[in-house]
C-alpha cells in the first residue's frame, strides 16, 4: 500500500488509505455533524488550530485571543470521496465571503480557512477558490486562509459529536440544523448508507 505525505494507515484497514483535512468555517459543531455523514469519511474531530496559545481551552479560544480557529479533522479514504469534495462542501455549508464571521457567530475563530497538510492539499484549495471565484458563485470576494496546519489541539469532550447527542438543543436546532439538511439536500448521493 502506498502512503502519502500527510496521511497514516490504519492498522488491520486492508488496502484502506487514509488521509487528513483540516477545515475551518464557524462553529465546529456544524463542520463536523456535515462531515461525520459523508460517504468516505471515517472520523471526524473537533478541535483548534491557529492560535499562539498552547493548550487552549474552548472559553480562551471563544475570548478570540488566542489566535486559533475552531475547526474540524477530518480523516477521509481519498479512493471514496476526494479532497476537492471535501471542499466542495465547505463552500456550500458556510460563507466563505465573511471575514471572521458566520452568522451571529463573530470573532475571529470563526474564520473561514483551510489548515493544508502538504503542496498538493494547498494546490486544490488554491484551484477551488479560483475556480469558485471565476464562476462568480459568490457575490463578494472568498476571504478564506490557505494555511499550512499547524499544532492541534482535540477540543474537550462534550464537544465531540455535539449535534448527533444535542440534537434539539437551541443552537442545533437553529444553526446546525439548517446547514445538515441543506448538506443533505444537495449531496444527498454522498450520503453515508
């Protein structure tokens, strides 16, 4: 099996591969209950990157002063659901045209960013947003980082899975809610079964 820079095998996963995206847009809540329901990803973590703060905490990272992002880890089989997928369905569940902000979400580690992991990760995002940009999707210019991934940080525990236990929460049930079913809506045949 061949590895790539960036990615690691699973132990006992076959011919399995597996690589990694970092991904930031808003509340890390709605990234990952998107992604955790997309065919090809295998786990999906949320957690902080960016910042100059080590070990950060969930209440430091929300002050807006430790530099970091709230993002989501996403280990994906790129021979199922590709890394432009991926991508693709960033730009559709969050405004990309916003600087440090989705939403009543404000600050900036709710900024809109891609954390690549190596030249040919940072190669597609640069080539999405050109090509998004050029198709005129938005109606104001893409502020999204390309970024090399740095430190990450897991968030704490009741963070992870938060939308899938906290379903009719109020923020679920306003925010997130809306951008699954959009998700769902549009990629309907990415679906995990």
């Amino acid at each position: 099996m061949k590895t790539y820079p960036g990615c690691r095998n699973r132990p006992g996963a076959g011919t399995m591969k597996e690589e990694v995206a970092t991904l930031a847009g808003g509340c890390f809540w709605c990234l990952e209950a998107v992604y955790d329901q997309l065919k090809g990803v295998i786990a999906v973590e949320s957690g902080y990157i960016g910042g100059h703060v080590d070990r950060p905490t969930y209440e430091a990272v929300c002050s807006g002063e430790t530099g970091h992002a709230e993002a989501v880890r996403v280990t994906f089989d790129p021979d199922v659901v590709s890394y432009r997928e991926l991508l693709e369905v960033l730009f559709v569940i969050h405004d990309p045209t916003t600087l440090n902000r989705q939403g009543h979400d404000v600050g900036t580690q709710y900024r809109s960013a891609i954390f690549y992991h190596n030249p040919g990760q940072k190669q597609v995002a640069e080539a999405v947003i050109s090509s998004l940009t050029k198709e005129g999707i938005y109606q104001n210019p893409i502020v999204t980082e390309v970024v090399p991934a740095g430190t990450w940080f897991e968030a704490e525990p009741y963070h992870q899975q938060y939308f899938a236990r906290n379903p009719y929460q109020g923020y679920c049930t306003a925010v997130v809610g809306p951008k699954v079913m959009k998700f769902r809506k549009l990629f309907g045949a990415k679906l995990k079964g």
